[in-house]
DNA sequence: ATGAATAGTTATACTTTTGTAACCATTACG
DNA sequence: CGTAATGGTTACAAAAGTATAACTATTCAT
C-alpha cells in the first residue's frame, strides 16, 4: 500500500517534469542569455550561499568539468565569483556577485510571466490548491533530493 | 492576493524544476538508450494515443525539424510509427509501437527506480501529502500547460 | 485555376550538454 | 617523508538540443 504511493507519486512526478521542461527551460533560452544549466547553479547558490564546485556538481549530478564550463560562463557574465577557500586550498568556492542576484530574480520574473499568463486560466479554488500543492512538493523534494 | 498566489506558485515550481530534472533527465541517460527528449515525445504519444508532428511540437515547444530528428531515432528504435493521415495527405501522424508502449513503461520503471530509492526515506504522513499533492500539481499542469 | 498557407523534411550551423582522460595543486594518511 | 586521495582545471570528442532557411507536397481560398 505504501508501494503504491511511491509508484503512483514516481510517475506523477514523471508526469510533471516536461510540463516543466516545456515551461521553464523553453522560455528560459527566448528571454534571457542565461543557460537553463547557468540557471539551475544560480538557483542553488541563492538557496545555498555558497558552494565548492564540486558541491554544485553533487547538487545537479553534473560533472566537475561541466561545472567549470558552466560557472566560466556565469563569471564572465558578472553573475558568480570564485573564492578559494583559506582552510582547504583546494577548494574553490562559488557565490553569487549582486548583479547576479539582481539579475537572478529578474529572469526568474521575466520566466513567471509565461507561468503566471497559463496560470491566470485557473479559478481562485485551483489557485488554492495549486499554491498550496506546489509549497508540498517543493518542500519534500528539496528534503530527499536535493544534495547529493 | 490572488496575485500573491500566482507568483509564489511559480516560484515553487522554478524551484522543483531542477530537482526533477536531476532525479529524472540525469537517471535516463544513464540508464537507457532514450533520449530525455525522446522519452517526452514517448509520454505525449501514451497520453495522447496519436499526435502528429506539428501536434508533437507544439506540446514540447520544439521546432518541426527538431522533432523530425528524434522521431527519426524513435523510429530507428521501433518505439513509434509513422502513418499518413488519409484525410490530409500532408499530415504524418506519430503512434506508439506495442514495442514502443512495452519499453517506455519498462524506462519508466527504471527511472523510478531512482526516484523511489529516495521517496522511501519519507514517512507515511509525508508519502500520504505527496502523492495527493504531485497527484494535484500534475492534473492542474495538464490542463494548462499541455497543448499549444 | 492560381496563389497563399500548412505540414513536413532536409540541410546547415551553432550552442549546450555529456563523458573521459590527463594533469596540477593541495591535503590526508601510512 | 612519500604515496594516495581529493578538488579543480584543461583538453578533447561526441551527442543532444536549438534555430533558420530552403524545399516538396498538399490543401485552402478566392
């Protein structure tokens, strides 16, 4: 019964993901020069602060060589900074400048418009329910998926 | 108000967006043959039964040759099938091989796999609200987000 | 009937992503 | 100390995705 569930939530999320895709990502490469992987290291470097590239890496299961490319990109933009760590003097850490922060949250805005024109078509019982499954969704996956 | 909804409603799905396309996009390269964007096409083609290659772009937001290019390799595979529409010779219409339908189920599973490694460290309260709440985010996203 | 519009393919060029191996610098451990 | 392990970069190759233009075939509209 629990089996279930698991089954029922995988291919729900499944599901989801190129509703996503076709939402987010699309838009993304239209209305900004920032690449959806670009975007995914700027999400977590808000939520995280700071991170080792290698971090990153485990965050996206991306490889180290691909990060580098990626975060090249963002600093030559001006969106990211690299910092080498004082204790471990291998560690290169990541933050975001604050023109990449400003700049995060403006695509994040420019990308809603799309969302939010498709969501203005639900009722105010929709919305609810939307808002409040979304807050769930996010909250637990972040819990199970996020690192490593 | 409603406003307030809408926008933190989008951003909680910016946020899930990348934490699906880890679990999701990065598990199936690894582990089957199919392409993400070939496994979309694969997800439209169950959901929809047949879908022709305009229909196909649409949903995904992808250029026609795009699409031509992965139906191809769908092809290739024995996953899908073309068939000329008898009414407007123009069109080609796109369907599942029993194949096709047989190892898209079999990739999925594969796929959860990975997910349901995860999902089993929740309790069953969390299970409970997740399953309603992934149950509820996805028939919402269809109805909105799905064709066009 | 002829020109415009639609559906799809082909060709091409480019960017992003993915994967691997080799390499340097630093740290950890025997 | 010397060797292994770790963190990161570089270099390279290949696959996948993106974008556009040109083209064929068919249908639509006047």
């Amino acid at each position: 019964m629990t089996q279930v569930n698991i089954d029922l939530i995988a291919e729900n999320l499944i599901t989801i993901h190129p509703l996503l895709f076709k939402s987010i990502s699309r838009p993304l490469r239209h209305q900004s020069s920032i690449t959806p992987g670009g975007m995914f290291v700027m999400g977590y470097l808000k939520h995280y602060g700071t991170l080792s590239m290698s971090d990153i890496g485990k965050c996206l299961s991306m490889a180290k060589p691909h990060i580098t490319v990626i975060v090249d990109k963002l600093i030559e933009e001006g969106y990211v900074e690299r910092q080498s760590d004082p204790a471990d003097r291998r560690i290169v850490n990541i933050l975001l400048t604050e023109k990449g922060l400003a700049d995060f949250e403006t695509i994040k805005q420019v990308v809603s418009e799309n969302l939010k024109s498709k969501l203005l078509l639900l009722n105010e019982d929709e919305l609810e329910i939307l808002s409040l499954a979304t807050e769930q969704v996010k909250g637990i996956l972040i819990s199970i998926l996020s690192k490593e």
